[in-house]
C-alpha cells in the first residue's frame, strides 16, 4: 500500500512540476514524448526478432482455422438432421391431409357409419369429432413445419457464410505465410550485403596474419643485404680482378694529376725532387696493391 501511495504521489507530482514549466502543453508534450519513447523502442527491436514474433502469431492462426472446420462439420451434422426432421414432417402432413380428405367424402356421402381399416363402424357424429380433431393437429403440423423450414434456410446460411469464412481466413493464413517468408528472404539479404560491404579486415585474423608475413619478409631482406655488404665491411681480400683494375685505374688518375705541366717542369729542374717523388709514387703503388 505504501509502494502505492509513493508511485501515486511520484506521479502527481511529476504532472505538477510539468505543468508549472510548460503551462497548457504539458499534455501534447507528454504525448509526443511517449510516442518517441514508444518510436524508439520499436526501432531498437531486430528485425529477424520481430518476424519471429510474427511467425508465433501465425502459427496460433492454426488452432483457429481447425476450431472453425469443427463448427463447420457440427453444423453440417445439424442440418442434415434437420433436412431429415422436414422430410418426415411433411410425410406426416401429406398422410394426415388424405386422412381428413378421406374423412370428409364419407361425411358428403350422407352415409350414416363410416367403417375403418380395423372393421370397426363409427357413426357420423364421431367422425366430425375425429376430423375436427385431425384438423387442428394437421394444422399445428403446418406450422412447425413452417417454423423447421425457416430454421433450416437460416442455418443452410450460417453454413455457407462459415464457408466462406473459413476459406477467406486459410486464403489470408497462406498469405501472410508468403508474406513472412519474403521478409524474411530480404532480411537474410540485407544482413548479407552488410556483412559483404562493412566487414572491417583491419581487426580480423587475417589482417593479422597479412602483417606477420609482412614483417618476416622484411627481416629477410634486411639480413640479404647485410650479408651482400660484409666482404666491403669487413676488408675482405677481392679474389677477382675488379678490385687490381680498380687500383690501375686509380694510379693512372694520380700520373695524369701529378704529370701535370707545371709539376713537370718543377721535377725536371731538380733532379733530387724527382728520384724523391718516383720513389714516392712507388711506395704508394705497393700500398693500394696491398691494400
């Protein structure tokens, strides 16, 4: 009761306050806001979520359709009962009508006995009480046939409207079965194509894999071109004749610079200078041979 009392007073209180902020439009206010809040919630619903829900309603359209088909089979029950009831009924009045036909010719026969199928004599008087007495019966029958013949027609009607019905309601079952299936179809579809287009590869296992591999072949190449560079490195002797051409053409490049003309004219005028120097160049010859 007091869990009551709180929602309640919560409640009043939450229609004063807004009715203080927002005057007289507190109320198209709160509609529209129950309508986004009631928006939103259906949107946030999945899709394949609600045709699940649609499916379960369907599949409840089943015992409805079979409850239909057993008050079609009773009725069809009754009314054969009925056609039956009719059909003896008027066998009844159609025997009952020649009786009192038969009944009133011996009255107009002026005969004083009228004689029965038992052999049995009745007198004029008797037979007026009979056939008055048939007479009144015969017509109470006409009426209660009259009555079954009206009742039969009503439910012949009832019967071909539950027909109709029924065949309406498992035209509009299979489509709505059809209908379901294809939205189903088209989500599948749509799922499909979001997963084709926005699949992200940057965090997938093979993003991963695609830069392991990137990674070892860089350390390949790094330890190919290492081993390419160690005989420069580390000094190595040359074991082909690049290296001595290298070193002819080198000493070729130093005569052409030093036998220049004005240090030729400088080493012939001191012959000294110039066993000093060619001693130098061929010290210098035998170091870059060694070398």
């Amino acid at each position: 009761m007091k869990i009551f009392k709180k929602i309640v007073v919560g409640t009043l209180g939450t229609v004063l306050v807004g009715g203080l902020l927002f005057g007289s439009n507190v109320v198209p206010y709160t509609q529209t806001a129950y309508q986004r809040l009631t928006d939103s919630a259906q949107d946030a619903v999945p899709i394949s979520f609600q045709i699940d829900a649609a499916k379960q309603q369907l599949a409840k359209i089943g015992p409805e359709v079979n409850n239909k088909y057993h008050q079609i089979a009773k009725e069809k029950v009754q009314v054969k009962r009925l056609e039956q009831q009719l059909a003896k009924q008027k066998s009844e009045l159609e025997k009952s009508r020649s009786e009192i036909l038969a009944l009133r010719q011996h009255l107009d026969s002026g005969k004083e006995f009228f004689v029965a199928t038992n052999s049995k004599a009745y007198t004029s008087e008797r037979v007026k009480e009979d056939l008055r007495h048939r007479f009144t019966l015969h017509r109470t029958a006409e009426q209660r046939l009259k009555t079954a013949e009206k009742t039969l027609a009503l439910r012949e009607s009832a019967l071909n409207n539950g027909f109709e019905s029924l065949e309406k309601a498992q035209a509009q079952q299979r489509e709505l079965q059809v209908k379901i299936e294809t939205l189903n179809a088209r989500n599948r579809m749509n799922d499909l194509v979001k997963t084709t287009t926005h699949y992200d590869f940057d965090d997938s296992q093979l993003a991963r894999t695609r830069t392991m591999v990137d990674d070892i072949s860089a350390r390949i190449e790094t330890e190919e071109e290492m081993l390419n560079m160690a005989p420069v490195a580390f000094g190595q002797i040359p074991v082909n004749d690049d290296a001595n051409g290298s070193a002819g053409n080198l000493l070729e490049e130093l005569d052409a610079y030093f036998n220049s003309s004005g240090d030729v004219e400088q080493v012939q005028d001191s012959p000294e200078s110039t066993g000093e120097e060619a001693e130098e160049v061929t010290n210098l010859k035998s170091e870059l041979v060694a070398s």
